[in-house]
C-alpha cells in the first residue's frame, strides 16, 4: 500500500470546492484554513477566490513540498497529526477537501472534528468536499491509498456538532477516472 508520500508527485486531485457556497458566506478577509490541503490546490484556488488570509496544512511532507514549488506565494505548511499548531478560535473558516475520504478511522475522524472545533472561531465556517457513495465503502484507491467513501448522511454526520446550512451531492470523477459522487457540506460552529 502507498501513502501520500509515495505519490505526492504523480497525483493530480480533481474535487473542487463551489466557490459561492464559501464567497456568499465569508468576507475575503477571513482567515481560512485549508485543513489537509495536499499540494495547495484549493488553498489557490481560495486565493484565486480573493481570499489572502489562507494557510493550507497537511501531513504529507512530499504534498507540502510540491505545493512550495508549484504555489511558492501560499503558505503551506508540514502538520502531523492533531493537535493543531493554532490557538483556540484562530480561523473564520476551514476547508477540508477530500480529507475524511483518507480517514478511515472514526475514531479519528472524530478526534480531528474536535479539534477543528476549537480552532474555528465562533460562527465560523466549516466547509467539507467529500467523495461519497451510495453505501459506506472502504477500499484501497488505483493509486494504492486506503479511502473510505461514505453516504451523504456519513459525510454529514462528521460535522454533526455544527449546525448546517447546506449539504448536496453532485456527480464528480476520482482522481483515477471512476465515475462517482461528491457530497458539499457546509455548517457553522
């Protein structure tokens, strides 16, 4: 099996966030985390968006230094695991695209909920883009990293301590080519 690491140079991501469902709801000066942000893609995407207070953090050394080379303007930096490196109600937001669809675990999943909790100011925003499935599924994806995809009540469920203002599901391909869904979840602390 590989990890992120391993193929941090021979992936290219393709679940997007929707722009307006962070545009119409956050100021371009918020602060913003881009929670497991790979090699910065929607960490410049944020930025394209007019969003200038982001940074992206992610647990994959080799995601984080592909991200300083292709992006060198954003700010990306090397996390392991939680806590998080932040004080108590640091961001107006974080963005967590296709990050729980590697947390297999729910267990972890639950202590990473947690503590984007304490990181996200009051009202703030909590925006997650996952792959999901019409049934719960683990597997092991064409690039060789363990996944989980989840129903759209799952992917809800993770943000279940939040209150939500949106939630759908929308045709999306892996970044293998397979035809599948990804489930758009927005809610607030």
């Amino acid at each position: 099996m590989s990890n992120w690491n391993d193929v941090a140079y021979k992936v290219e991501f393709n679940l997007e966030i929707i722009n307006e469902l962070l545009t119409d709801r956050l100021p371009s000066s918020s602060q913003v985390l881009d929670f497991g942000c790979g090699y910065g893609r929607i960490t410049n995407q944020l930025h394209g968006l007019g969003f200038k207070n982001i940074t992206g953090v992610d647990s994959s050394l080799e995601m984080i230094n592909r991200g300083t080379n292709e992006f060198p303007y954003l700010e990306l930096n090397h996390v392991m695991g939680t806590p998080l490196p932040f004080p108590d109600e640091s961001f107006d937001a974080v963005i967590s695209c296709a990050v729980f669809t590697c947390i297999r675990d729910q267990k972890i999943r639950a202590n990473v909920v947690s503590e984007l909790l304490r990181i996200l100011k009051p009202n703030g925003v909590i925006y997650l883009a996952e792959f999901c499935a019409d049934e719960s599924v683990l597997f092991t994806s064409g690039v060789g990293v363990p996944m989980w995809h989840g129903t759209q009540a799952d992917i809800k469920s993770i943000v279940s301590e939040f209150k939500i203002e949106k939630s759908l599901v929308i045709n999306n391909q892996t970044m293998t080519g397979h035809n599948s869904k990804a489930c758009h979840v927005v809610a607030r602390k």
